[in-house]
C-alpha cells in the first residue's frame, strides 16, 4: 500500500512539475500564468508531504514558480526525491485526502 501511494506522488509530481515547466515555454504569458499557479504548487506541494518537510517544501515551491526563469527547477521531483530517496527516516507518506 505504502509503495503503491509511492509511486503515485512521483507521478503527480512529474505531472506538476510539467505544468509549471509550461509557463516557462511562453514568453510574456508564463509569468502571469506562474500568479496563478505559484499559490497552487505551494499548497499543492504541503498536500502531498506532511508536517514541516510539506511546509518547507511548499515555500520552496511558491517560490521557485514566482520567481522568472526558475520554473525549469522540477520541485515536486526533488521533494520526492528527498522524502523516497535520501531521507534516512522514511515515514512520511500521502495524507488520505
């Protein structure tokens, strides 16, 4: 069950961070499109990833999406990454929301 919810953050997380990849392929647009979806991959990201780890996560994020030219950072990735891959404890999983 734990790996099955896994692997289904990491696919959420690919699907997020390509549509804030979008925005960075339209010039003049994407930046006012990133007012929109900055507020929604912060609190998307605190959704995914409980406590402070989702918190921090999702500043993170609100940030790299407001801030021109970021959006190439894939910060949904790098935050599974974190939680599956190199965070020695590894309770963190999916809120059941």
């Amino acid at each position: 069950m734990i790996k099955k919810e896994k692997y289904r953050l990491l696919l959420w997380g690919l699907l997020f961070d390509g549509l804030g990849m979008l925005s960075f392929m339209l010039p003049g647009i994407g930046e006012f499109a990133d007012l929109i979806w900055a507020p929604m991959a912060g609190w998307l990201m605190t959704r995914m990833y409980k406590g402070n780890p989702g918190k921090i996560a999702g500043v993170i994020a609100f940030i790299e999406e407001i801030v021109p030219g970021l959006d190439i950072i894939p910060s949904f990735t790098l935050m599974w990454l974190y939680t599956y891959i190199f965070q020695k404890d590894k309770t963190i999983i999916l809120e059941d929301n």
